[in-house]
C-alpha cells in the first residue's frame, strides 16, 4: 500500500478532544540533529482514532487514564492504564475503543534519530510498565515548558533533554543477543548495499537455510530479509539525500544499489510519501559535521 504524507482520523468525534499541546520547530541546526517536536497531553473521547499514514518520530505514548489501543507495523496492542508505549518512526493508529482515554505523548526526531534507535533496537513497538516516573515526570514537563517559550536560548536544553530521553527509555528496552545468522546477515547486507542482494546469497553469508534464515529475520528484527533490505537501502538514501545535497539522484540510486533512476524515484516515493528530489528539498539543509555527533553544541546554533 502507498504511503501518503496525511494524517486521518474521525471528525465527528475530534472536537471532543482535551489538548494541551507544545511544539516548537524552530530554523535551527538542532532540529536537524536530535529534537523533542512536541510535547502534549490530550483525552481521546470514546470512539476517537487517529491514523498517522507516514510519521518519522519516535514517541513516547503514556496512558494515565483508560485503555488505548496501538497500531503498529502491522502489529495491535493495547495500552492499559499506567502503561506507555515506546512507538517507532512509521505508519501507526491510536485509537480509544473503551471510554475516554488520558495520555500523555512526546515525540523525538531529527537525522540523529535513527541511527540511535537501531543501536538502542527501538524497531518495534514495545509497551512498558512503570515508565511514568518522577524522573520521566520532570524530563517531559521541562521539554513541555522550554518548547512553548519558544526561545532560541533554549535549542541546546531541548536537544539535549531529547537525548535524555532516550536514554532514560533504553533501561525498559528488554535486551536480546542477537542470533550469529541475523549479524552476518545485517552485517553482509550493509557491505552489499549498493549491488543486488538476493536470499541465496544471504543463506551462503550465513550458512542458514532460508526457511531459518527468513524466521530468524522476522523474530528478532520484525522483518522479512527482503524487507530488511529495502528498509536499509531507503534509510541510506535518505541519509545521502539530507547529507550530500550536490549528489545527483542518479547517483544516489546507483549507490543504494537501484539499476534504474525511474524505479527507485518510485520505490523511494512509496515508501516516503514524497519523490528523492521534494524530499532531499524539504529536509536537506547545508550542516555537513552535524550528523556525527552525539548531541549539537552550542557554538553550532543558528
């Protein structure tokens, strides 16, 4: 199904909502890096849903009264009260099937992001216990404050309490060694990007059956080897586009290991919502050293 860069959700019920919402993005190099887009609490009404059909921030989604089911990747789970749900970039739908629902969200991107989340393995949905801490409680209240002064003194605070964040929610990340099949697998999938990587040849990498190979894959990392592979190739185009803003599409493509710039521009659009060139146009801005730091400086704010 193609993703389209809209969000929906059911009208009728919308003005029922009880928001309060804090967002800022200001024309920052902090944004680009590491960033808390947005802070809000908000009570669904009964019946409310809302379907985000193409979203690259992580969120933290904290129910504090009621139930709330998740969609994600695919996957329902449903949200009791107390618990949060750690929800990575990609298509989900929040929805309040019984009664009115309490929750608390903030949401993190920026180019940093993703490369965080693989290392921290936040690939999936998960729903934790006992995330709603006075810790967490004052981490998101200050992001909630700073964000709705809207002040360019405070970019560097906000980048960094991001950063704090997430480092406050890998410690309810359950931690799973990885198989030795599926890191030879990642590992010859990101030396073989750039040419055609077919299951034979990942089955020969690993000495794993493709009956094994493709349950190993969609166990620890919830996707197909083919899937994993168009993921890697979309998130290295991605990073080329925002990063090396001379480079030709066509190179691009060539790099991510597409044979044909008409099918990759179409590939690249499914799975974005928006062609190579509107998206290196949207997100693409000239901070070259950015991307290999942790968390910005301060001497970097513009």
């Amino acid at each position: 199904m193609e993703i389209v860069n809209k969000d929906s959700f059911n009208t009728w019920v919308r003005h029922k909502l009880k928001i309060q919402l804090s967002n800022w993005l200001p024309n920052s190099a902090f944004t680009l890096v590491l960033w808390p887009d947005f802070a809000t609490r908000v009570t669904y009404a009964d019946g409310y849903f809302v379907r985000h059909t193409h979203y690259e921030k992580w969120c933290a989604c904290s129910v504090e009264k009621g139930s709330l089911q998740v969609i994600s990747n695919g996957r329902a789970v449903k949200i009791k009260e107390g618990q949060t749900a750690l929800i990575p970039p990609g298509p989900h739908t929040l929805s309040a099937e019984d009664g009115e629902v309490a929750v608390r969200v903030l949401g993190i991107g920026g180019h940093l992001l993703r490369l965080i989340l693989e290392t921290l393995s936040f690939n999936r949905c998960l729903v934790v216990e006992d995330f709603l801490t006075e810790e967490y409680g004052r981490l998101f209240d200050e992001v909630y404050s700073l964000l709705g002064k809207k002040n360019p003194a405070y970019a560097p605070r906000l980048s960094l309490l991001a950063y704090a964040i997430l480092m406050y929610a890998v410690r309810f990340v359950p931690r799973q060694k990885l198989p030795e099949e599926v890191v030879l697998g990642q590992q010859f999938i990101q030396r073989n990007l750039f040419q055609k990587i077919t299951l034979a040849d990942l089955c020969r990498e690993t000495g794993c059956s493709r009956t094994r190979l493709c349950a190993l894959f969609k166990q620890y990392t919830t996707f197909s080897p083919g899937e994993y592979i168009a993921n890697e190739r979309h998130k290295y185009a991605m990073d080329l586009l925002t990063s090396s803003p001379t480079l030709p599409v066509k190179q691009v493509a060539s790099y991510c290991g597409y044979r044909s710039q008409l099918y990759f521009a179409k590939d690249f659009k499914k799975h974005t919502g928006m062609s190579p060139s509107r998206y290196r146009e949207k997100y693409s801005r000239q901070s070259p050293s950015l991307d290999r730091l942790p968390f910005p400086r301060e001497k970097q704010d513009r």
